[in-house]
C-alpha cells in the first residue's frame, strides 16, 4: 500500500470524525421531539462530547508515542465504531449523553494521531502536501455533516444517523485492519507523559506556533461554526440546502489541500501562511459586507475554507517538526489548541451574536484575523520547512 493510499485511508478516518463532530447541532430539535424534552435541555448532548472530546486530545499523545500510534488509533477508531452504533440505541437524554461522551473520548485519538502517523510516514518536503490532502478529506466530513444529518433525520430518524454512522464507520476500520502491517510503527518506551508538553511549551518556537493555531481556530472555526445559522436566518433554507451551502467550506479545502503543497514550494511556508489568513480575514468581510447575495456568500465560504486550509497545513506541518520522538504529543497539543480554541471562538461567537447580531460576529472576527496575521510576523518570522531541531526522548523540542 503506497503512501498516497494510506494518506486516503487516513483521511477517511477523519472525514468520519469530523461529520460526528458537527453532526448533532442540525439533529437536536430532532432528538428533544423523540425524547420528549425542551431543546434546551438536548443542548448538553453537545458538551457531553466536546468536553471530553478536549481532554482526550492531551491524553493520546504521550500514549501514541508510547505504545505506537497505528495501535492507539485502531484502538480508537473501533470503539468509537462501537459507541456510535449505542448512541442509535439510547432510549434517555442521560444514556444519550453517557454514549456520546464515549464517542468523543474516542474520537479524540483520530486527528492528531493521523497527523504524527502522517509525520512519520511522509518525507518532510511531500508533507505540507499530505497534510493539506488528509485535513481537506477530515473537513469535508464536517462540511457535509449538516446535509448528511438532516437528510437521513428527515428520511428515517435521528437514530439513523448515528446507525448509519457506524456502518459507515466500520469502512475505514476494516480497511486500517486489512493494511495495518504496511503503517508506520513507531514507538517511544521512554516517553513520559508531561514533561514533553512542559518542554513543547517552554520554547519559544513551539510556543506561538500554538498561540497562532489556538487564534486561527478561534477565529475560523469560530466563523464557521455560525455559518449554519446565519444561512438559516438570512435565507430561511432548510437543513439540506443550508448543509450544500456549507459544504462549500470543505470542497475547497481539499482543492486547497492539493494546491497548498505545490505553492509552497514555490512561494515558501511564511508566503503560504498570509496568503491562509489573508483569504480568511476576506471571507469573513465578504460574508459580512455581502452574505446577502447567495452567490457572494458562496463565495466567502469558498475563501474561508482555502485559508483555512492554506494557514492550517502550514502550521501543521511546522507541529510535526518540533518532537520527532513525541510526535503525538506534539500533534495532540496542536488539536487541543485547535479545537479548544475553536470552543472558545464559538462560546464568544454565541455572545456577540446575541448582543450585535449574527453579521457582526463575522465583522469582529474577520478584523480579529487580521490582527492574529500581523502576529504571525512577530511569532513566526520564518516558518521554514526545514527541519527544526529534533526533540530526543529526554531532549528539548526546540531552539
């Protein structure tokens, strides 16, 4: 099985992830009907997951470098194959949520591991490529996520979508099965669980690449969590128009994907990275200024996603430099700033929508973006692809 196979398979893993992670927000009046409780209350199943799904992500690394991530992200992608399948079952809002923070806890190990696995597979002038390839397939997944879950709420119920997720779950579980022999099996007996974390957060270089991807998920992800929303409001369109619509978010950031690895060879890390966050400041503003021409939010929807995945892949692929021996726990601290930024970004989110209205969130957080752009200058002033001093098993993770 060829690299580019694998990268696929990877990118399944994570394509089925990400639709789950997104997959209850459209579903939950759905949910509250079923089980006969205000909407209100349905709303904790989303914390069920998200908390978990948080802590979770600092936990796995230092496990995948101890007991080789292949077997950790096995371990993870089966059971969390086994608690979609129960959330179908769960007859409460209380065994619903116990099923559902199992799911996140699983869940958890699935993107940063990836990401190392990815690390460790691919040579480090192809990875930008691969990374960018893997994380357009994972948010697809999201993209899609609200247009899956309606149509098969609307079609069977809300347990379909958790059955059909399971079912769909188990594709990429049997084939990681099938080519588990040709993965990257690299291990670390010697890793310990905090000190990698202490000594990634005690240097500089590591340090704010983690700032600039905590911002970046704040501020994107915070956008795109009230795309859904504003589409809604705006337009009045149903879940299944508004999931086509969104979808458009990760059409292109699997085309972003494919470009981003080719651009930067020839533009450079650092031009790569403001071009990312340039195209996001400007979808914000487009969406902002023009959300109310379909075509035009399209359009910024189209954008974010490009410089998502452009800024993202790029810092990405500087994570997977810092710990070549603590690579998942590099790639763990990179997915809890990511989504625990993107936590925070849409908590805020949900605050300045209710006080300014929805298209001011996009206002704040598009000039938030230009902000964190002119950071990037002061935290990463060469954010090259060469590689950066390697962190040994008892070693520092940088200079």
């Amino acid at each position: 099985m060829n690299n580019n196979k694998i990268i696929i398979l990877l990118g399944l893993l994570g394509f089925i992830v990400m639709a789950d992670n997104w997959v209850v927000s459209p579903i939950l009046p759905a949910i509250a009907q079923s089980l006969g409780i205000p909407v209100e209350n349905a709303g904790i199943l989303i914390s069920a997951y998200m908390i978990p799904f948080g802590i979770f992500q600092i936990i796995y690394g230092p496990l995948a470098d101890r007991f080789g991530k292949k077997q950790i992200i096995t371990f993870a992608i089966l059971f969390f194959t086994v608690a979609t399948g129960l959330c179908a079952l769960a007859g409460s809002l209380n065994g619903l949520s116990v099923y559902r923070a199992l799911t996140g806890i699983f869940a958890a190990a699935v993107m940063p591991i990836c990401i190392a696995l990815i690390g460790d597979l691919v040579p480090l002038e192809k990875r930008q490529m691969a990374i960018g390839t893997f994380m357009g397939i994972a948010f697809l997944g999201q993209g899609l996520s609200m247009i899956t879950g309606g149509a098969i709420s609307y079609f069977l119920s809300w347990r379909g979508v958790f059955a059909v997720y399971a079912v769909l779950s188990l594709i990429p579980l049997v084939l990681i099965l099938k080519n588990y022999r040709h993965l990257p099996d690299t291990r670390n007996p010697r890793s310990r669980f905090l000190k990698p974390y202490k000594e990634l957060l005690s240097q500089k270089k590591s340090l704010f690449t983690y700032i600039l991807i905590l911002l970046e998920g704040m501020f994107i992800i915070g956008s795109f969590s009230f795309l859904g929303a504003y589409i809604s409001k705006t337009y009045a369109f149903n879940y299944l128009s508004i999931g086509a619509v969104m979808t458009t978010f990760g059409v292109m950031s699997i085309v972003g994907g494919r470009l981003g690895g080719k651009l930067v060879l020839k533009t450079g890390p650092r031009a790569l990275l403001t071009l990312g966050l340039t195209l996001a400041l400007t979808a914000d503003l487009v969406i902002y200024f023009s959300g109310q021409s379909i075509g035009l939010l399209i359009f910024g929807i189209g954008l974010l996603g490009l410089g998502f995945i452009f800024a993202h892949s790029t810092l990405l692929t500087r994570a997977t430099e810092f710990a070549q021996k603590a690579r998942g726990t590099a790639m763990s601290l990179v997915a809890f700033c990511f989504m625990g930024g993107g936590g925070v970004g849409t908590a805020l989110g949900g605050k300045i929508a209710s006080a300014h209205g929805l298209p001011s969130l996009f206002l704040i957080y598009g000039v938030m973006l230009g902000i964190t752009l002119c950071l990037s200058f002061f935290l990463i002033k060469t954010p090259g692809l060469s590689p950066l001093t390697v962190m040994q098993a008892e070693s520092r993770p940088g200079d």
